[in-house]
C-alpha cells in the first residue's frame, strides 16, 4: 500500500541503531540545505579495520531515516573497505526501492557514513583509498551532478 515499500516503512517505524557512541573511532555529520535535513554518524573500528559498532542520529525525513537505518545495518561487521562499497543505491535496493522523489534522502547516510570515515582516517593518520573529503551541505554536490 502507498508509495513506500514495507521495508521501509518498517525501517523507518522501527529504526536500527539509533542513538551515539562515546569516544567513537569517527563521527561524520552532514546535512542537506536544501530540504534542512541533519545527519550524525557514530563509527566505532577495531584495530584491524572493522566497523564493530556504528549508530546515527538524525533531524531528517522519514526516508532519510529508513535510509539511514539501512545503511547501518549494511555496515556492521563490515571493514572500511567494504563499507565505502555501501552506497546508497545498494541502501535503495536493500530497502526495495524509494520514490524518486526521495532519493536525495539517501544520500544523507552515504554522505554522513563518509565524513565518519574521514574523521576516522584523519584521527588515525591514515588514507583510505576511494575516499573523498566530506562537504557539509551535500546540496552543493547534487547540483554538481545535475549538470
Ligand atoms: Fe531531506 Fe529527505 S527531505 S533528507
């Protein structure tokens, strides 16, 4: 029924790790100006790489939430690696597809998953290859890549 696939209105109902980590390995928040939308992402890595824990807090649409919960359960367990494969078109298929109009919303946890890791690499002095450094208003790059 409606717009929205039972996935995600069941992530959105019931979203997965949600809430913050103290002293977390990274920390990424990004928003979206457009639609004033928040993201904060909590990354917690072992010593050899690997996403042991990760939670989100967002000010964000419903779809930015199912996203976001999405998102976090695909990364779990996952190495640093794996976890930049993550992207949100794998998170839309996860969740069985967004309406069109909402796919911007995905973007949201990609992007705040990314400043984590950023945070993560620039706290650890290392580089992660693939890695891009994080904008604050991930707006500026739609609109890159509009044109
Ligand atoms: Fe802003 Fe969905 S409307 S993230």
């Amino acid at each position: 029924m409606g717009m929205y696939s039972e996935k995600v209105m069941d992530h959105f109902s019931n979203p997965r790790n949600v809430g913050e980590i103290e002293n977390p390995s990274g920390v990424g928040t990004v928003g979206n100006a457009k639609c004033g939308d928040i993201m904060r992402m909590y990354l917690d890595i072992n010593s050899e790489g690997v996403i042991q824990d990760v939670k989100f807090k967002t000010f964000g649409c419903g779809a930015a939430v199912a996203t976001s919960s999405m998102a976090t359960e695909l990364v779990k367990g996952k190495t640093v690696r794996q976890a930049l494969e993550v992207t949100n078109q794998a998170v839309m298929e996860a969740l069985d597809g967004l309406p069109p109009v909402k796919v911007h919303c995905s973007l949201l946890a990609e992007e705040a998953i990314h400043a984590a890791l950023w945070d993560y690499a620039q706290k650890n002095n290392i580089e992660i290859e693939g890695l891009e450094e994080p904008v604050n208003d991930i707006s500026e790059k739609e609109e890159e890549e509009e044109y």
